[in-house]
C-alpha cells in the first residue's frame, strides 16, 4: 500500500474518485484495508451538527478504482474475540 495519507496536496490519483456511501470500492466490493493507496484530505473538514469533524477518504482500490467517503461513514470495526 502506498500511504500518501498525510500530504498537504491531493495527489493525481484523487482526482477520478467516486463518492461512495457503503465505505467500500463500488467496482469490486473491496474494503478500503485492501485499498492500493490512500490519502485523507485533512485540510477541509466538515462539522456536523454536533460540531464533530468529518473529513474526506481517498483510496484507490486494487481494481484501478478510485473511491471517497466521509471518514463518519466508517463501519467499525470488528471485534476480534467473537466468543464473548
């Protein structure tokens, strides 16, 4: 994975995503860990209502797509110990 993550400036890549709802890659269905690259547009947050930052996520999938989402739209994550 290429981590661009914390660049001040978007890179090329960005500018072909598709803004996404179900936090995964609309072409294949691939979860945004098997992403190729990522990058998290920092520089404009959005508020919520409840004054929560919110930013843009970038990835571009192993299937050439490149794909954004709100980082509020994260699915949490699982929990490892499923016996409990």
């Amino acid at each position: 994975m290429t981590l661009d993550a914390f660049a001040p400036i978007a890179p090329e890549w960005t500018r072909s995503a598709v803004h996404v709802h179900d936090f995964c890659c609309p072409k294949c269905g691939s979860t945004s860990r098997e992403a190729q690259r990522v990058w998290l547009n920092r520089r404009s947050p959005v508020y919520t209502e409840d004054y929560r930052k919110m930013w843009q996520e970038f990835y571009q999938c192993h299937c050439g797509c490149a794909w954004w989402a709100w980082s509020t739209d994260r699915p949490l994550p699982e929990t490892e110990d499923n016996n409990e």
